[in-house]
C-alpha cells in the first residue's frame, strides 16, 4: 500500500515493520500539515496486512514532536483548517460526538490491529507526548529524550486526549502531578510512573525496539490479535463522554485572556527550536 503521499512522514516497511518518521521541520509541530498525514496513515494501515507492527520515530534528534501549532491559540481559522484537513485525510472515518481530532485519532489509534510503539529520543511535549500515549507501547532513551503536558502554565489543558490517557496510564495522583505541574519527564522518571514501557540506553534503543518490532511482526497475526482483544478487557478503551468532558473542558478556557497569554509566549519564544530547548523556563518566568 503507498504512503509516498503523506506529508511530513517518511514511511518504510521491512518484514511486517512499518517506520513511520515524523519528518516535518523545525520542531514536528503538530499542525494543519502534520496532523493530517497521521490521521491518514493511521485509517489507511488498518488495511495493509503487510504492516504488522509500526514504530513511530522522529528524523529530529532533539524533538519528537514539539507541541500543537500555537496558532491554534491565536488565530481563529488555525483549528478549523488543520480539523478539516484532518478529516478529509479519512472521510469515511467519523468523528463521534463532541470530540476534536486529536481526541479521535487517539480512538483510531488505539483500535488499530497493528501493535503501535513510540521510540522517543528527544523532546516530545503537549500534543506530541499525546499522541505517545496512543500507541501500545513507549520507549524512550536515557539521556536524551524528555516528555511533557504544559498546557496548564499555558493557560488551557491537555485537549487532545492527554488528561484521560495520561490519567489511564499512570493513575489519578501522578496524572494529576504532571498535568498540573507541567514536569518535563526524562526516560527514567517516565518508566518509573508508567509514561513509557521502559528508558533505554541512548545508544541501544535503535537496536531494542527493531528487534521487539521485529519479533512481534513474526507472530501469527490471529494470535496478537487475540491477546490485545483479552488485554483490551482489562484496560477498556477510553469511553468518548470522556473525551467530550475534555474538549467541553478545553473550549470553555478559550479566551481572550489566553489569547493574549498565547502571544506573550510566543513573543518569549515559544515555538522556536532555541525557546523549546528551555520551554519550562521560558513557561515559568511569564
């Protein structure tokens, strides 16, 4: 199946791996380009029967994916445009009620029939840590890679599906810690509260997940399936009046007072490729 159109993702498969590389300079925002192409591949994968197990990456060293576009803050039409590209990139895919994309490409996601895994070696922050807690599984490299939610010292909350996946994973009290104090979580701090499966050193983490990838790939198909279908009994989806509450949630703090704090950040900054280097720092002198 080609993938040679999606842009901003370079896409190879080897023996039922499929590589998915975010590819979209400067920081692999996820923006009106970005997330369209994800959203594409993700509805058109869960058709190939070549692709066993994908494993998302980034061509960037330093970040994974830096954030959501924070145009999306300050320009009204942002939104709206990267939403109905989104759509477009699945027509036949609908969005349930009273989510936003982001919230349902993590449903899409989470109910393909591949096994999905993050490879994290950089910096990975609100939406792009978001999409991360889609996947099955999360490795991430000590030393180099770094996760987090800042959307509260933004003045708006993780709306594309990071409260209640961030919740999922890691349980009331340390989804809260992090949501609300906005850490930016290296690879140990992360396998040690459930953010990521496992910190790998930096220079063997390549090695580790192409030989789980791989291992995985040569297993019956039926048989994956049958263990995620028992697995998934335990750890139900997300319900979507969950994600409802967090969009609602969301668009309720859609004002002009975080309008204006938007263009402060920006001003300091934000969304630039020296500014996320610091981005806690910069969030925290405002």
């Amino acid at each position: 199946m080609p993938y040679d159109d999606l842009t901003g993702l370079r896409i190879t498969v080897d023996n039922g791996v499929a590589t998915v590389t975010l590819d979209h300079p400067p920081l692999n925002l996820m923006d009106g380009v970005l997330l369209p192409s994800l959203r594409g591949f993700v509805n058109r994968v869960r058709h190939d029967t070549d692709v066993r197990v994908v494993v998302f990456d980034s061509a960037d060293p330093e970040f994974f994916s830096a954030h959501g576009d924070m145009a999306y803050l300050t320009d009204p039409e942002a939104l709206p445009a990267a939403t109905a590209a989104a759509l477009a990139a699945a027509p036949d895919v609908p969005v349930p009620d009273g989510m936003n994309i982001l919230e349902a490409m993590s449903d899409e996601v989470r109910g393909l029939p591949q096994v999905t895994i993050g490879k994290i070696a950089g910096f990975a922050r609100g939406a792009g840590n978001e999409f991360l807690m889609y996947l099955d599984m999360r490795f991430a490299a000590i030393g180099q890679s770094g996760q987090a939610q800042p959307e509260a010292v933004m003045d708006i909350l993780p709306g594309g599906g990071g409260t209640v996946n961030m919740a999922r994973l890691l349980g009331r009290a340390r989804a809260l810690e992090l949501l609300l104090g906005s850490e930016l979580v290296d690879a140990e701090l992360a396998e040690r509260y459930g953010l990521v499966n496992r910190a790998v050193p930096a220079d063997e983490i390549d090695a580790f997940v192409d030989r789980l990838a791989h291992r995985i790939a040569r297993l019956r198909p039926e048989v994956v399936a049958a263990i995620k279908a028992t697995v998934e009994t335990i750890t139900p989806r997300i319900p979507h009046q969950a994600y409802a509450v967090e969009n609602s949630a969301l668009f309720s703090l859609f004002t002009d007072d975080m309008v204006a704090s938007a263009h402060k950040q920006l001003a300091a900054g934000v969304q630039t490729r020296e500014g996320e280097r610091d981005l806690e720092r910069i969030l925290d002198s405002l």
